[in-house]
DNA sequence: TAAAAACGTTTAATATAATTGACATTATGG
DNA sequence: CCATAATGTCAATTATATTAAACGTTTTTA
C-alpha cells in the first residue's frame, strides 16, 4: 500500500482548487516543481513537500493519512458489526474489517472477572474510551485504576497496558484506537 | 508544530535499538545519509525517507503523526472530562484539549430534539460512533438512518453528514474521529 | 593493553532535486 | 477573430541530496 506522491497532491491540489501556479505562489516552490512532483519524475524533499502543503494548507501528517479518493461509503447499524472475540471478552468492531481505517472502534463486553491477561499489552499508537456498564480495573504503566459508568481513559499504547473486570457484573466499554488494532 | 525530521527519525530509530549502519543495511541506504539526516544538514527526499522507514519498519504516515517522546501518561476518569457543548448536544471529550493527541474520543448526549443542524458538517479524517441509549438520526451522503442502542456507524467525514434525535427521549454515543477535531 | 570492531562524522564525487525561462495548448475578453 | 492571460510541460542550469571512502572516537575482546 504505497502511496503515489505525484497524483495524491495532484489529486489534494485540484481538491482545493487550485493551480499549479497559485499554489507555488501560495507556497513559494516554483510551478515547474509542482509539474514534476505530480508526474513523480522527482521525488521531493520533505522540506519542499513541506513548502508545497504549507500553501494548500495541509500538514505532512495529514498528506500521508488522508485518503483523497473518498473511499465508498461506509455507513452501517448493528447489522454490520463484526464479533472478534468470543470468551470472556466479547468484540464487536464498528466498520469492516477489511476497510482501510485510520481506527478501531470497539464495542467491548468483559464477562465476570474477565482479563486480558498477565501478560501486559503493547502496541503503537492511541487509545481511548468510555465505561458505558459495569466497572472496570484498568493498569497503565504500574498504575491501576477502577472506572465505572461515565468514567473514561486514554492513553498512549506503547505503555504496557491491561483491563480486568473485578466484579460479577458484567462490563461494557465502546473505545478506539489509532491506527488501528483490528 | 513543526516536526524536526532529524531529531525523529533519532529518536525513532534508537527506540527500536538500531544504529544507523544497521539501519542502513536494512533501508539501502548509506549509514553517512542517515547521519546527515539526523542532524537536519539534508532534507530528504521522501523516496529515501520511505527506504529508511521500510528498514524499521514503519509508515510514513505513523512517521509524521508518532510522537517517539513517549507523551506523559494521560490516564484519567470522570474528574478529567472536558465539558465542551452545553446546549440541547452536550459534548464530553476523553482526555486533555491541550495535549496532541491521535484522535477526539467524545462522550455525546442529544437532548430531546437535538440537531447539529440543516448546515451539513463536513471535516477531513473519519468518525465512527456506538448509541449507547436513545435514538439517533444520522444522515451521510444523502442517506438518513435511524439508529438504536448497540448500532453503530463509521464513515468519511468529508461526506456532509448531520446528527439528529428523532426522538424526546434523551440520546447517548460515544463516538471517535480521527484525526482529532477538538 | 593492544587489536579489532563498532559507533557517528566528515569530505569529495556523483546523482538528483529545484530553478529559470521558454514552449505549446486551452480558455477569456475586447 | 485576434489578443491576452491562463493552464501544464519541458530543457538547461543551478542547488542540493546521496554515495563512497575515509576519519577520529569509543567499546569489545583477546
């Protein structure tokens, strides 16, 4: 999944409506560049890619996440939820999960005493939620925490991280990540 | 918030325990590039930048939006919620306003009747939501839909999009976008 | 303690990005 | 219908990224 540098400014450029001359004005690269740049007959320097979006404007981050193409329409109700996880901890993912996403959101039940484990997680990226039912005992980077309904978190995913039901009651969380975990 | 490629891509790399001459070895490129690189003497091209992030491995999108300096711990509950909305859409948002982060994650309630309005909103990135309790109209590109407690949705947000409850009863979601709008 | 290997840095040569100024083509206006 | 300004492209020059091979320093190992 590479993207093609030249035809997705090309493609944010015409999205904005502008020329390839107003933008170098705008961003004070020559339109020669901009030409080259979108035949991909040069690779830019981040540096002038940075100058180029500054004119639009539109940060690097953005440029590389965001999908121009407007992917199809994704836009379902209970129906389209995919079950991940089936034990103790049940996993409904809202969207496909064959859709490119910038995240996953979950719609999360832990059972009585249900656990993610010992085993502490890790990954890159974000995440968040929002305790709907129930309580739930969450440890991020040696601190543990008790949350019930109202109660919310985020936190950086690189932090070894675990969520544990202490009770019988069973626990409901909707909660995202990003980029995605599913 | 200008990102300073040199300094990442440093702290990138040692925080996957490379030296450059691993790095390059594994990117193709030369251990002398890196170098300049990280002391911001070159801006790259984004064609050798990719090399190098492919010897990591990592994105080019997680490159520009990653934040290697392992953001202070943000783990907190109700006491942290930032009331944003206090009309008839009463918006609570997960975590800090100030702090960077990857993604809004609200808490949102619709009173009786509540509308974002017939001016259609329209943002880039995506946004992806599970009603909690009540009723929701969501309409996308044209399309209007009722949803219930458990359904969900998840779409592009550049599509015009608006939010309504059909209903006196009160509305519940929590919902996520990305990148963040608040 | 010396030899060897690894580290990041630097310099000169080379490859490539970026500018400049012109070109052909298509729209805009008198 | 011609003139004028806009569009994107291209060729030659200039600026800069990238390479290859060396350097000095630190760490490893015998």
């Amino acid at each position: 999944m590479d993207i093609d540098v030249g035809a997705h400014l090309k493609a944010v450029r015409q999205m904005y409506g502008l020329s390839q001359r107003e933008l170098a004005k705008r961003s004070g690269v020559t339109n020669g560049l901009i030409s080259l740049i979108e035949q991909n007959r040069v690779s830019p320097s981040v540096s002038s890619l940075k100058k180029v979006l500054d004119g639009i404007p539109m940060a690097l981050s953005d440029f590389f996440t965001f999908d121009p193409a407007g992917r199809p329409q994704v836009f379902f109700a209970q129906d389209e939820l995919t079950d991940i996880g089936s034990g103790a901890v049940a996993l409904r993912l809202v969207g496909s999960r064959l859709a490119k996403r910038s995240m996953s959101i979950l719609h999360e039940r832990y059972g009585a005493h249900a656990d993610t484990g010992t085993e502490m997680l890790t990954h890159n990226g974000e995440e968040g939620g929002v305790v709907v039912r129930g309580r739930i005992e969450l440890t991020v980077g040696g601190e543990s925490r008790v949350l019930g309904p109202g109660d919310a978190y985020y936190f950086n995913s690189t932090m070894p991280h675990r969520f544990r039901n202490p009770a019988r009651e069973e626990c409901e969380i909707v909660s995202a990540s990003s980029p995605p975990t599913f």
